[in-house]
C-alpha cells in the first residue's frame, strides 16, 4: 500500500474487510458453553448441538478454538449423560 502523494510505502496492510475464520472463535465458543451447560441440564439436546456447531467451526470455518469445543462438547455429551444415570438411579 502507498501513500496518496507519491510510491512510498506506509507499512500498513489493509484488506478492506474483517477477516472471517481463523480470526473469529463465536462458534467454538458457543459449542463450549452449551457443553458446559450439557453436562449439566439436558446433555442429549445442549451438548449435541454444541458438538455440531464444533464440528462446523472444525470444518467450515477453521477456527483455531474448534478443537478445544469438540472436547468440551464430547465430555458434557458423555459425562451429563452419566451424571444422569447415576443421579436417577440414587
């Protein structure tokens, strides 16, 4: 990029739009919070759907936090539904 006046360049680069993706964690961080909440309080509906929107994050958009929420999601799929059992059979 150069300035208006003349060649020189500024050291600035700038691409006109935000950058989408790698940049951007809204998906994985919302997969961690549902399976968060999944593990807690109906982990076949929160914790799946988190784990859907990690695998998204994973695939589609290559976010760097996608990995993390793909744990989190599988052990409040796995971890509220054995909470369940157990509390259910006390």
């Amino acid at each position: 990029m150069t300035t208006q006046h003349g060649n020189q360049p500024t050291g600035q680069h700038y691409n006109g739009a935000p950058r989408r993706g790698a940049d951007s964690n809204v998906l994985s961080i919302i997969a961690m919070v549902l399976g968060v909440i999944g593990f807690i309080f109906l982990p076949i509906v929160f914790a799946l759907v988190g784990l859907v929107l990690a695998i998204v994050a994973k695939t589609v958009r290559h976010e760097r936090l996608s990995t993390v929420a793909i744990v989190v999601s599988a052990i409040g799929l796995v971890g509220g539904m054995v909470l369940g059992a157990v509390l259910a059979n006390m």
